[in-house]
C-alpha cells in the first residue's frame, strides 16, 4: 500500500505521484484516493496526466487536491495534437487549451507543462511556435522539455534532432531541460 511505502522510506519522499498505465483523470474515484492520501500524508502530491480532461469539472475539482499538476502540452494545433495524442473524435484540441485554461485558474497548487518532442511531429518552427502560442495562453507554472526515451507506442516515433532540441530551449529559455540524464 501506499502507506507502507511512505513508512518504509523513513522521510525520503518528496512527492506521492499520481500517473498511470492509463490516464490517471479517467478514474472516476481520483480525488477519493488523493483524500485517502492526506489521511496519513501531509507531503506533496502531484498529479501526472495528458491533460486531456480538464474541461470536465469534476476533473479539475479532483485536481485541486494535488500541490502539482503536470498536463502534457505537445501541440498548439489540431492536427498535431490528433497525431501526437490519438484521442477519440468527440475531443478538440481547442476543449483540452480551454479546460487546461481553466485549470491553471482554478488550481490552487502549481501547473508544471510537459513539452514531448517527437521529430518530425512537433519540432519544426512552425509547431513550436504554435506550441509557445499554447502556452502562453495556458501560463504553466513551469515547462520541462522531454523526448521519447522508452520503446514508444508507435514505430515512427523518433527523437528531434540535436538542432531542433536547440531551437526549442532558443525559443523557450524559460523551460527546463528533462533530455539530460
């Protein structure tokens, strides 16, 4: 259990995260568990996700009970986020800026954005300056910039190159650099 973890670490947690094998918003009893939590933790919490529900509510509502929520932001257009994300038809990206809006407004702990990379997807100027259009209307806390470093999903997924890397930290010098080890 999670309270044996945290026992057991004598001290040495700095967050209990919350992700998943799934997106973790999808569980209908998310903000139940992060109350389960507080029971016995008084630490931080954070909420790993694709940031794909925050339109929802009750989504955003689960989600103030974290101190940090990190929402992939990887598109600033349509057809890249469909490429990039897979979701169902019913969800426009212009729903998921909009519910991520309203999060960064009503969460009452920290958003911290996660730029996925992948080459030939989201790396060119074009995107990139799109994203940062994204972005700036969302206003995370913080933003780490990340590239695909396990077996991806999809074959065709590949890491940008060290130029395009480059020209991301040009155009965001606020971000932070996840492709380091």
């Amino acid at each position: 259990s999670v309270r044996k973890a945290v026992e057991r670490a004598d001290g040495a947690v700095d967050y209990i995260t919350f992700m998943g094998d799934g997106e973790p918003t999808l569980a209908a009893n998310l903000g139940e568990m992060a109350e389960g939590v507080r029971t016995f933790w008084d630490g931080k919490m954070a909420l790993i996700t694709n940031g794909s529900l925050f339109h929802d509510e009750g989504v955003r509502r689960d989600a103030s009970h974290f101190d940090v929520v990190s929402p992939t932001v990887s598109a600033g257009d349509e057809r890249t986020y469909r490429r990039m994300h897979r979701p169902p038809r019913s969800l426009r990206f212009e729903k998921v800026v909009e519910g991520l809006r309203l999060l960064k407004e009503e969460q009452p702990g920290e958003v911290w954005a996660e730029l996925m990379l992948v080459g030939g997807v989201n790396d060119s100027l074009t995107s990139l300056l799109s994203i940062r259009r994204t972005l700036k209307e969302i206003a995370p806390d913080r933003l780490y910039v990340a590239v695909p470093t396990r077996p991806p999903a999809e074959d065709w997924v590949l890491p940008p190159t060290k130029e395009s890397l480059r020209q991301v930290f040009d155009l965001f010098p606020e971000a932070r650099d996840m492709t380091e080890p």
